[in-house]
C-alpha cells in the first residue's frame, strides 16, 4: 500500500508540514507527494526519505496521468493540504471516492477566499455573511475575482456550501489547533469529523539565551496579516517617546518599507538552522507575535520556545491558545491600539514566564499510520516497494528528473500555456533539468556525427 500527500504548490508553514510528513511516512511505506497548479502536476515518489523517482505532468489529461500513476503505485489514501488553484478534474477525482480521503485545513480558505479572514491587514472579526460578500466584492487587491470551479464567485453561501459538501465526503479532517476547529464548526456545524492534530516538531538541542536589557524580537515574514503596520506604528511611536525598546526582526518586512525606524532591525530571510545562532546573538528578552488574524498554527512560535524565551502575542488564534497552554508568555487584547500595546511589550513579565513556563516541545513526530487512517494502513498486504520496483522496470512514460526548486510556478504555467512551440518547450526541459537534457542533446549530437540516422 502507498500514499499520497497532495498540495497546491505552496510555502511557509503548510510547505514544511506536508514535506515533512511525506519524508517520514516514505520510511513506513511508498509515498506519491504531488503538488499542482491547476493543470501543472509535479510528482515525487519517496522511499526511506529519499526521491527515488520524480515526474512532471502538463495539460487537459494531467489528471487522468496523475490517477493512472496513484493506482499503478497501489496508492490508497490521498492526503490533502489546500484547495486553491486545484482544477475541476482534480476536484472531481477526488469526490470519486476512488481513495480513502484525508485533508489538513492549514488555514480558511474553506470560508474565506481571502484565506485568513483580513482585508487591507485588518481582522473581519467574522462580521456575517453580508460583510463577507461586500469584501469579496472588493477584489482590488487581487488580480482578478475570486474563481470557483473557473466561475467567479461573489456569494460567501455558494463558496462555503461548495467547500461543505466537498468536506462531508472526506474520511478525515484534520485541524492544527482547537481554536481553528472552534472557527470552522461556526460555519460547518454538521463537520463533527473534524479532528486536532498539531502540527509535529523535529526538535532541535536546547539552549538558554543570554539576558540582556530589553530587546524585542520577532519572527518571519511580516505581511499585513502578519501584523506589519502594528509593527510599524509601535516601532515608530516608541521612537517618538523615546523608549529605550530596540525591536530585532528575524525576516522580512513585505513589502518591504523605506525609511524604518532607528529602533527597528530587519535582519532578512533565515534559515531555521541558523537563526537559533543569530538569536543568541542578539540576546533577546522575549519575542512579540504580531499577527492579526486567527493563526491555524505557527512553526516560528516553536524557535523561542526551544530555546526557552518567553512569547507575548495579540489574544487570538493557535498562537494565544499555545502560549497559555505552556504558560509561554502572555497575551493582549487584538483590538489595543499601538500605545497600548506598547504598555503590554513594557509591562511584560517574561523572567516570571522564564521560570513557570513549560518550555518543551511534545508534539515532535507525526501520527502512526494507524492513529492517522485508523485501519486502511493495514488494509493492503502488497508491499509498496515492490509495487514501485516493478512499475520503475515497466514504465515507459517520460521521466524527467529534477526538481521544482529550480523554476518559480508561475513561469512554469507561462511557459507551458503561453508558448507551444517546440523551442518553449525545451525552455521548459531546461528549466526543469538542465543536466539531463544537456545529455540527451549531447547523446544525439554524437549519433549524427557517427553517420546514425538522426531521426531514430
């Protein structure tokens, strides 16, 4: 029996899950990841966590491909990780109930196709269906109208009914956070399925930062959801009144903003590797959480907390619900204006929250097939292996090794639909995989001038 995890080609936090829990289920059984983008189907198959194989798949029959792979590799269960730019054949596929379904909802698209319920930076506050419908009205902000099924959509009941009746023929949802659960059950009362799993932690080796006078960090990428302009009118107001508050950003500003703050460091893009290093050198106090909207999850949360530095956050979503579960910090309320959330950063307590906090990380490994799928894991007595090694021997289907690392989605899209020719498609190739198509130009260059017949 094998697997597949099934994604939106995406990045950040949902990335990371689904990447790692295709290289940790691999060592339990054969693993198919296949990320789309519409009618753009790029797939791995994984075993013992490496990519023994990898396929790429364009156009009106990428989805019956993309089945006739899942069944040739005795693939039983499709896991599920976003909705967005999936095409009708893909959505029909999986309504067939030709797999055992399961889908993670890292966020709400479910019910809101701005995805995580803000426009212009501002929390709705999930103000009702008539507000939701004059938000989606104002779709300035996007390059076009929100798209279901290829149709524009401008009423929030027809989105969510869409997303409902999809979700009540799904086998297993799961959900990061209780809070998350809570939100959804609002407007899916009858999706009693929905089922809290954190997300897991590869935990790293502990170590206590070095105190020093107040320093204030923060994480990630700070887009308006993520609380840029709370970032930008605290940082600018305690400049103004002349607090001795130095604010360090692990990441980005986006957009990026001219003229910051003399108080705010933006430090730039990080690795999780190497960002426990430059934290202990900047010696932060505690870490502020800025976001505005209900977080699903937050894999940054988790790099203060290994290292045992308190956390203060606005009181909403996964992040509010995780700190006061470890007693990692404290919270304030979502709509303070900046002077009080200033006096929140001041009047933070976070040497008491250093001593009662429990600063460990549990969740640090996914669900056992059995505890995930209940007993489809044991459904299958093929051995997925084989079933791989047999199909590698037969398959006659056009490989092409490399990986999407190499090319952004979208000039990928654009230089398969924009362009037909045939010099396009070997941009394509090359974009793909340099080394193997240098190689097989090589290797028919030489058969000419051997005298072979170039066309064979």
């Amino acid at each position: 029996m094998s697997i597949c995890i099934m994604s939106t080609l995406l990045t950040g936090g949902t990335k990371r899950h689904y990447a790692e829990m295709a290289e940790t289920y691999s060592h339990r059984c054969l693993v198919v990841l296949a990320e789309y983008l519409q009618d753009v189907i790029y797939m791995q198959f994984l075993l013992h966590g490496d990519v023994v194989k990898t396929k790429i798949m364009l156009g009106k029959f990428a989805v019956r491909e993309l089945d006739e792979e899942l069944r040739k590799h005795d693939v039983k269960i499709i896991h599920l990780h976003h909705f967005i730019y999936m095409c009708e054949d893909l959505r029909l596929l999986l309504m067939s109930r030709k797999y055992t379904l399961a889908v993670t909802l890292h966020d709400y698209y479910t019910v809101c196709p701005r995805i995580n319920m803000t426009f212009r930076g501002v929390y709705c506050r999930e103000s009702g269906s008539e507000k939701c419908n004059e938000c989606m009205e104002k779709h300035e902000d996007n390059i076009e109208p929100f798209r279901m099924q290829g149709n524009a959509v401008s009423d929030i009941h027809a989105w969510r009914r869409y997303f409902d009746d999809f979700l009540q023929i799904v086998d297993y949802v799961f959900v990061p956070s209780a809070d998350q659960r809570s939100r959804l059950l609002r407007y899916f009362p009858t999706l009693a399925k929905i089922r809290v799993v954190e997300n897991p932690e590869i935990v790293l080796p502990r170590q206590d930062a070095k105190k020093k006078p107040l320093r204030i960090g923060i994480l990630g990428g700070i887009s308006a959801a993520k609380g840029r302009a709370v970032l930008l009118r605290c940082a600018r107001l305690a400049e103004q009144k002349g607090l001795n508050i130095r604010f360090i950003l692990f990441g980005t500003l986006e957009p990026p903003e001219r003229g910051v703050p003399d108080n705010l460091l933006v430090k730039g893009r990080y690795t999780e590797a190497g960002v426990y290093e430059q934290i202990r050198g900047e010696q932060i106090d505690f870490f502020w959480f800025t976001a505005v909207w209900p977080e699903t999850y937050s894999y940054v949360l988790t790099i203060p907390i290994r290292m045992g530095i308190p956390v203060i956050a606005a009181d909403i979503g996964a992040i509010a619900e995780r700190i006061k579960r470890g007693r990692w910090g404290g919270v304030y309320p979502l709509e303070s204006e900046a002077d009080e959330i200033l006096g929140a950063l001041r009047d933070f307590d976070y040497d008491h929250y250093r001593r009662i906090g429990d600063f460990t990380v549990r969740n640090d490994h996914f669900l056992s097939f059995e505890e995930m799928y209940g007993d489809i894991g044991l459904q299958s007595n093929v051995d997925s292996t084989d079933v791989f090694e047999q199909n590698r021997q037969n398959d006659e289907a056009v490989m092409i090794c490399g990986s999407l690392d190499k090319i952004e989605p979208n000039e990928l899209r654009f230089l398969w639909h924009k362009k037909s020719g045939f010099v396009w498609k070997c941009r394509l190739l090359w974009a793909v995989d340099k080394l193997r198509l240098w190689e097989r130009c090589k290797a028919k260059i030489t058969e000419r001038f051997r005298g072979l017949d170039y066309a064979r």
